[in-house]
C-alpha cells in the first residue's frame, strides 16, 4: 500500500508517495531538494484534491498537475495498491504499471520503517 503526502516546496506543491508502513523523514527531503519543503496543511490538500474524501490522497499527483517524488524503498514492491479518492475503493498496479505512472519523477529515500 502506498500513502501520499502533501508538501508545500518553492511556492507550490508537492506529493510524496511512501509506503504506508513508512514515516516521511522530511528532513531527508530537505536534505536532497531543498530546505523550502514543508506539510501542506488540511485546508491546502482539502482545497487541492477537493474531489477526494479527506485524507485519502491518491498517489497519482500527476493527475492534479503535481510535482512527485516516489520513495525508492517502494519502487521494489511486486505489486502496490493506492487510494482511489475515497477510502472504500484501491487501485491495483503492478510494478511495471507503477513505474509508467511515476515516469518522470524525482526519486529518492526519504522513509523509514517503523
């Protein structure tokens, strides 16, 4: 399962897509791309995936016109579910599907396992 996050970088935003078993280590983040990186607040996201059911974020930020950045600790993943904008319904990708989606997109670690 993959979650998404939203951050605040240079002015506009951001989405990072994690394992959801992972924490963001935002000072990680900082570290590889800038210290103007910060957590979108709920009326941010709320305003920005305003066609979502609060909190569940897709980890398609693409689709929103998003910068994303993918942990590389998920990209190894067989198979990965995200949110689909709502908390009821999953999408199911493969790796291969998985990495058509996130083509073009920054990488980096940025996650711990609890």
């Amino acid at each position: 399962m993959a979650k998404a996050i939203v951050l605040r970088r240079n002015g506009g935003y951001l989405l990072a897509v994690l394992p959801a078993s992972h924490h963001l280590r935002l000072a990680d983040l900082r570290a590889s791309f800038g210290d103007d990186i910060a957590m979108a607040t709920e009326s941010e996201i709320d305003r920005l995936f305003a066609d979502c059911a609060r909190g569940a974020v897709p980890a398609a930020g693409i689709c929103y016109g998003l910068d994303v950045i993918v942990d590389d600790s998920i990209q190894m993943q067989p198979e990965i579910y995200i949110e689909a904008g709502d908390h009821e319904t999953l999408l199911h990708l493969g790796r291969a599907q998985f990495a058509c989606l996130t083509a073009g997109c920054l990488h980096g670690r940025f996650s711990t396992h609890d």
